[in-house]
C-alpha cells in the first residue's frame, strides 16, 4: 500500500524547528506540531483537547489576542517547569477561530547569556578584592616610608647637631 505524499505545507509543519501551538477560543489546544511536543516533552495525544494554560502556565495571552484581534510579536517568557525559555509571536486566525503561536526556542542562548553574566559579575567582584588588596599594601608602604623618612631625618637633625657643635 502506497501512503499519500505529504504536502510542503505538512513538511514544513513537521519539520520546522519552532514551536507551533493553535487554541480555540475556549483556549483548547486544537493542534501542536512535533517541536512544540519535543520543548514540553509531550506526545501530541497528551496535549490536544487539553486547556493551554495546563502546560503554559497561563493562557491570558491567548485570551487577549483573541478578544483584542491583536498580533503580538517577540514577546519573551520563561517556563521554568520546562527549563525553557522561549519568544512568542501570537495571532488570531479569524475565520478558523483560532489563536496561533509561534514559539522560538531560546534556553541555550538564554543559558549563555545568563553565565556570561555571572561570569563578569565574579570577575568585577575579583577585580575589587584586587584592588582593595593593593590599596592595603600601597598604605602600608607609604606608611614604612614614612617611618623610615622620619628616621632619617631625626638622624641627619642629630648629625647636624652635631656637626655644629664640632665647629663651634
């Protein structure tokens, strides 16, 4: 039995690397595609039928854009139950009364960002122990040059003193 070719439109479904979601207005999950599943680590089967806001924390955006005939774009969230952190863009499909998502997968990215960040914040923090120990050592070599300047010069006053007393 030969099976039917898949159109390019269900190719591009499968296999796009993106999230893909769309809920009904009731904020059912009608449809997910393989790498929205793979970022939840879900089964289709588990999903549809299913209230968005069971695996999305909330479903207030979906909510708005519906109500709001709203596209949002670009709009970035943390799942942390997931370890996932993605960018949004969200529209409404009229005429199929849907709400559409695209969700781009942003936790490597987001990963390294974050241990960048952690990573300049402790070189800052070395940077200041460095500096203050060297603030500490510069004081206490002035502070020996000081002494010893001190002493130098009680013991020329003393030897002028006495190199005065000599010629008089």
């Amino acid at each position: 039995m030969n099976l039917p070719e898949k159109s390019l439109w269900e190719l591009l479904w499968e296999y796009d690397p993106n999230g893909l979601i769309a809920v009904d207005t009731d904020l059912n999950i009608r449809i997910v595609n393989p790498a929205f599943c793979k970022m939840l680590g879900q089964d289709a089967t588990d999903l549809i039928g299913k209230q968005a806001a069971d695996f999305l924390d909330d479903a207030d955006d979906f909510k708005m854009v519906w109500e709001k005939d709203l596209v949002i774009r670009a709009v970035e969230k943390e799942y942390p139950r997931y370890n996932l952190y993605v960018r949004k863009v969200m529209f409404p499909i009229r005429n199929e009364g849907i709400i559409a998502s695209i969700i781009v997968d942003l936790t490597h990215e987001w990963h390294q960002k974050n241990e960048l960040q952690r990573v300049k914040q402790q070189t800052l923090e070395e940077v200041n122990q460095v500096v203050d120990r060297q603030m500490k050592v510069a004081q206490e070599i002035a502070g020996l040059l000081g002494e010893t300047t001190a002493e130098t010069k009680v013991s020329l006053l003393r030897v002028a003193k006495m190199l005065r007393q000599e010629s008089v």
